[in-house]
C-alpha cells in the first residue's frame, strides 16, 4: 500500500468535475466545520500530542475555563462545585455538557453569518478536504491512546482479590463492566486491536472509508457501554462516533449502492489536495512518514511505559490472600454470632491494603505498608501496626487496634482458585451451558 501525505497544499485541488453542492449540503458541511473544529481544536487530540501542542493548548483552555463556569452560575443558576474545575475522572460533569452545549449553540450562530455571507458559493471541496485531515488524525490519535491501553492492558486491569469478596450486588454498573473486561485479558486486547485498526485506517486517505466504518462499529459498541453501565464518558464517546460518521458519511450513497442495493457504485470522490511543485509533495510525504512514525512510537513506548509502572511492584506479601474468620475477639470478648455485626467476616491481604468483609456486609479498606521482615502491615492513617503469626501454613492469627479497640482474630486462608471467576477456564467442548 502507498502512503498518502498529508495534503498541504497550495490551493490546488486534485482534477475532478467541480460540482455545485445543495442548499443543505452547503448548510450542513457549514455547521460541520464550525463545530468539528471548535471540539477539536485547540485542545483536542490532534494538537495535545504533538510536541509543544499542549502549550499552544493553554490559551484556548484559559477561555472555555473563563466562559464555562460564568454561564452556569449566571444562565443556569448553579453554584458550588459544580461550577468549578476540579481533578476528575468524569468526562460527564457539568461544566463539560456547558462547554458542548456552547460549541452547539456557537456552530448555529456561525453557520448562520457563514451562510448569509457566502451564499454564492458553489462548493466547499478545499475546506472539506482540510476539515477531513483534522478528523482523520484527531480520531486515530484518540484510538490509538484507548486501544493501546487495552492492547497492553492498563485500562482494565485483572480482578483485584477485594472484589472476590464483595456481593455481586454491590457492584456499582461500571464496577461491572470494568471487572467484566479485567476477567478477560484475552477480550480486553481484542477490544483494543480493533480500536488500532480503526485508527491506523485513518492515517491513510484511500483506506479512511473503511478505517471509518471499524471506527464506527467500534465507537458504536463503546458509547453503547458508556450509556448502559453508566461510565462517565458518554459526550466524548458520542463526540468520537459522531466524527467516525462524519468520515463515511460522503460514501454512504455508494455504500448503499453495493451493500443494500446491488447495483453499481460510481467511484469514490477522493477530495485529496496536493502541491503543484514536486518538491512540495516530497516534502509533504516526509512529514507525514515523521508524523505517522512519531505517532506510532509515541503511542507504543506510552503504553509499554505505563504498562511497566502498573504492573512492575514489590514481590508480594507473603500473606498475601483471602481468609476466612475463624474466631474473633474485640475488647478481649469473643464475637461468635452472625448476629455481631462488628465481627470480620472475611479478610484480604493484597497489595498496599488490607480488606474487611464485617458480619453485616460492609467492607472496609485499610491502605498500608507491608513489613515481611517485622511480621507488620501499618497502616496508613494513625500508623497502627497489623501484627501477624502464623501456626501453620494455612492459618494466621492476627492483633491490632481499630478505632481505638484491641482486636485478634485466627484466620484461615482461602484458595484463590476455588472462585468460579478463576478456575473455571476456557473449554472447546461443553455438553451443557454452565451458566452461574
């Protein structure tokens, strides 16, 4: 396959008929442009990966974080927090459905004036062909960073031993979805090998239809998981999907055509702009090899990178596990009952915590340090020690104080792999679902 370069140009457009567009078409590619470029630029993916982009990113952060905040307090009547910028995970918060909402509301007002102001003209074949160059590479770099995540798993990372001891029930519907994905590390790359293809299609113009269409399937599944399991990504995921059909969206006549009609399909526009001069169009070419290659190397040492710091810890606890409560004392008083809700239940030992499933459900985190050497968990808050014995190897008694109350308790240890989640495996053959 032939790379294509990027399509610096001199104005010149590939020779193709020059055809007068709709009113419609005309109006639509208008609001288009204006709201394409105002979601992308100038902190959009495009520019945010680029050596120095970030920095020609500040100013146009500085506005929105000026403008946002002014209208939900002032329109909407809102106030504290969420009028504020904050460090979250959420892609969903109020200030970023104002911040759409204005780029909507921006677009129309532009398409307006745009189209009151240059009614007489014919087309916009040049400026589609720039504003498909902005998609193009801003969508395949946002696949690329998701897909690399999954391909070397960092977004969904395998089931932490806590959750084999939580009810099913009181997992959160994202909680689901992200143990659903770390139960498979298998589906997770899967799921990212598909969201690379997608983007690597994009990096070349003669294969943008089909990268388009991959991106469109897998953007559709993720903005599906995004609205069913409640992850707080769905104006963004929309946002990408919407950019997915915007690629296809002039092919979409022929692929009805071939796909749906069974008839014959015209050739496709190739709407590519190219320098006259050859030594501009080598010099175009170079770029893009440098921008693909950088991309590429960038997105993969990242990923690797991360992968190394996620993955890469100190050697285990050596009582690292999950136990079973056999005896529990508090204040020097035995709590044997089920019916003494203070009373442990079940215990973890992963890494850097130590996990208390009590009598009445709850399940409580203690962030720490392990101490192989001094037999020692201290925890975080306060500095209490966890001191440990052990009588055999399946067995381990335990002293602490929590909150303040001297507790003891003889634990035993429960094998990881007697969870269906763990041994119950891959099989070619099944007589019967084992559905549980």
């Amino acid at each position: 396959m032939t790379a294509n370069p990027i399509p610096l140009t001199d104005a010149v457009a590939e020779t193709v008929p020059k055809v007068g567009w709709s009113l419609t078409h005309r109006i639509l590619f208008r609001f288009a442009f204006c709201y394409l470029v105002m979601y992308n630029l100038p902190d959009g993916a495009l520019s945010s990966s680029l050596p120095g982009g970030q920095l020609l990113a500040k100013p146009g952060e500085w506005v929105w974080q000026m403008i946002c905040p002014w209208v939900a307090i002032h329109v909407f009547g809102l106030s504290g927090q969420r009028t504020t910028y904050f460090i979250t995970g959420s892609g969903d918060t109020t200030l970023a459905y104002i911040q759409n909402l204005l780029i909507l509301l921006l677009s129309l007002g532009a398409t307006l004036v745009w189209s009151i102001l240059d009614r007489r003209r014919a087309n916009y074949r040049l400026l589609h062909a720039w504003l498909r160059l902005l998609v193009r590479y801003t969508l395949a770099l946002t696949l690329f960073t998701y897909g690399f995540l999954k391909v070397v798993p960092q977004q969904f990372q395998p089931t932490r031993l806590s959750k084999f001891i939580e009810p099913y029930g009181e997992f959160s519907p994202m909680g689901v979805l992200w143990n659903f994905m770390g139960a498979s590390m298998a589906y997770t790359v899967f799921s990212g090998v598909a969201e690379v293809l997608g983007g690597l299609l994009l990096l070349f113009r003669r294969t943008t239809t089909l990268g388009a269409l991959v991106s469109i399937g897998v953007m559709a599944n993720v903005v599906a998981l995004n609205f069913c399991y409640d992850v707080p990504v769905k104006l963004y995921s929309t946002n990408l999907l919407l950019m997915a059909v915007f690629l296809a969206a002039p092919d979409l006549r022929r692929l009805l055509d071939v796909l749906v009609l069974n008839r014959a399909a015209a050739p496709a526009d190739p709407m590519a702009i190219r320098f006259e001069r050859r030594s501009f169009r080598i010099a175009a070419l170079v770029l893009w090899i440098a921008f693909a290659g950088y991309t590429m190397i960038r997105e993969v040492m990242g990923a690797v990178s991360g992968y190394q710091r996620l993955y890469t810890h100190p050697a285990l606890p050596s009582i690292y596990g999950v136990y079973d409560v056999e005896t529990f004392t508090q204040l020097g008083k035995p709590l044997e009952l089920a019916t003494d809700a203070a009373r442990w239940r079940k215990v973890v030992f992963q890494q850097g915590a130590m996990m208390v499933r009590t009598m009445d459900d709850r399940t409580i985190g203690y962030p720490g340090k392990y101490e192989d050497a001094k037999s020692t968990f201290l925890v975080t808050n306060g500095g209490k020690a966890v001191r440990w014995s052990r009588s055999d190897p399946d067995h381990l008694a335990i002293e602490c104080t929590i909150g303040g109350i001297p507790v003891s308790a003889r634990l035993r240890k429960v094998g990881i792999s007697k969870f269906l989640l763990v041994n119950r495996g891959f099989h070619w053959i099944s007589e019967f679902p084992f559905n549980r």
